[in-house]
C-alpha cells in the first residue's frame, strides 16, 4: 500500500455570504495558505459568478500548490444543500430558485465540489480544526446576524432526508411571539438570540427606561456592539438586554439537549463576544429546563477558531470529509 503525504494535499473553501463570497486553500492541518475575497452581489447570474471565481482563485491554484495535489473544493452557502450540491431558494443571494453550484464548480475547477450550508460547515470545521475535535455528539450554534446549527450526531453531521435538518434558529421559543422580519414566524430563535433580535429588544428596553445609557445612541447605532459598551460600564439595562437574550437561548438550548444528548454546545458568531453577558444566563436556564438525567453533563463552549477565517475552514473540512 502507497503512503499518502497529507502534508502535501489541499483544499480550497469558499464561503458564500450575501454581500461577499470568502474563499482560501487550506492544508490538512488548518493553515491557510492564501485567502481572498469577491462581492456575491455584483454578479446576477451564477455562471457569472462562479467565471469570477475561477478567475481570481486558478492563478493562486498555480502559485501555492505547485508540488501538492489539489484535492476539491468545499462550499459553504446559505440553503445549500449537501445530498444535490444545489443552493435552493436563498433569500439573501442574488440568484433565485435552484442553482446547479456544486456541478458549475466541478465543470469549472475540473475538481469535486461538497457543499453544505454555512452553519453545517462550521460545526465541521470546529470537529475538524477547532473546540470539537474528538468529540463525536456536539451541537454548533453560529449567533451572528441569525442564528444557525449544525448537528453532529455519532460523529456524522445530521441532514436529513432532503438535506435541511438542522434549523434550529427557527424553532419556535416563544409561541405567538416577536415576529421575525424575514420569515413571519412568530417566536423563532433567531428573533431573540441573534444579533439582530438583540437590536430589537435594547430599542424596546431603551424605550421603556430613558435613564439608560443605551438612550445616549441614535437608534440607528444600537446593535449587539452597543449594548455591550453599555453593560461594560455596569449599565443595569443593557445587561438585562443581555439577561433575556440568554434566557431565551438556555430555555431552547435545553430543547436541543434532549433532543440529542450532546456532549458539549459550541456557540460561535460576533453575539458570543459579550461573553459572561450572554453565557451565565444561558447556562443558568438551560439547566433549570432540563430533565434531571441531563442537568450538569453539557458543556456549553465557546468557538476555538478566528472569526474571520473559520467559514473557510468549515468548508474545506468538506473536502476530507469521507
């Protein structure tokens, strides 16, 4: 039998946002060796889009893997979908109903192409690179502008029989609740505990006690950022802010644990960094909800990998995903 040099393959993992599309090429131990960036929205149709890509990343294809074996690309991207390498009715990207991406990148690059959606890639880059490595049962939270998941059940991610399992963000918390303003559901996650749901609940808090700090910024500039300058300076508002937007996670983050019985919550995305904020009122209503035989066995744990690479690195794991 030949031996394989690791050390000699590559990756390349693209993350498709909105506004813009990330991508880098990455070796087995997690180094990027080179990144860069295009805009999503400025191309109306994806051939378009993906002959822009080609053009940017082939020449640092040549330049970075020159004695090294390419070995695919991986995709993470909003309602990708795993099973088909089909990115399905995304509301946020420029190109409607059901784009054949994963094909148009193998036709383009002559290599494989995975996708999945961008929650799921974090949770494998995080088991991959990252706070989950050796854990075989965790449950990825990204709280960022929504809230996304990726389920890792006996080390396998968890997609269901069309591919979209694991929209945890849009179960229901609070029946008949806040509506969200993208969806219409009402109650969701993602209404409370992302960073836009914070927004929300510090206008309504502000509104209701003038005496807040949170009252000093033009409502335009109260977001997740703001409300952790003010609860920095020990203002009782803004961590009340903070105080229910944990409540609201704990008391779902509970749902999910008796659902899966994790081993460890990783929580990832810019709403984690008000830390003990948002992280001891969690913890302290997640197990209040809990049944005994699951109280004090789940780890809730924040992020190892750097914020601004991670979504590249959960889509190249794709790649040596077997």
């Amino acid at each position: 039998m030949a031996l394989v040099d690791l050390s000699k393959q590559v990756a390349l993992g693209i993350d498709i946002g909105g506004t813009n599309t990330k991508f880098g090429l990455v070796n087995h131990r997690g180094e990027i060796l080179v990144k860069g960036a295009i805009r999503t929205d400025e191309y109306n149709n994806p051939e378009d889009f993906v002959d822009a890509l080609y053009n940017e990343i082939q020449p640092l294809v040549g330049e970075h893997c020159s004695g090294k074996k390419f070995e695919g690309i991986g995709v993470g991207a909003p309602n990708a979908n795993y099973y088909k390498g089909t990115i399905e009715l995304a509301p946020n990207l420029p190109w409607k109903g059901v784009i054949q991406f994963g094909n148009m990148m193998s036709q383009k690059f002559g290599a494989p192409c995975k996708m999945t959606n961008d929650a799921n890639a974090a949770a494998l880059g995080e088991m991959m690179y990252g706070a989950a490595r050796g854990m075989k049962d965790f449950i990825m939270i990204t709280l960022g502008t929504g809230v996304g998941s990726g389920i890792v059940a006996g080390g396998h991610l968890i997609y269901g029989h069309d591919g979209f399992a694991g929209e945890l963000g849009h179960t229901i918390v609070k029946p008949g609740g806040r509506k969200h303003w993208s969806t219409g559901s009402e109650g969701s996650l993602e209404a409370y505990a992302s960073a836009t749901g914070i927004a929300i609940t510090a206008k309504k808090m502000r509104a209701e006690f003038p005496e807040s700090m949170l009252n000093q910024f033009p409502e335009e500039a109260i977001n997740s950022k703001t409300v952790h300058e003010c609860a920095l300076k020990g203002d009782p508002i803004a961590i009340e802010v903070f105080r229910y937007t944990g409540q609201k996670l704990g008391e779902a983050l509970a749902n999910f644990v008796m659902f899966s019985s994790p081993e460890a919550i990783l929580l990832f995305g810019g709403v984690i960094k008000a830390g003990d904020f948002i992280l001891k009122p969690a913890k302290l209503y997640m197990e209040r909800n809990l049944l005994p035989i699951f109280r004090n066995k789940v780890r809730l744990v924040f992020s190892e990998l750097d914020e601004a690479d991670a979504a590249i690195l959960g889509a190249s794991a794709l790649v040596w995903e077997k």
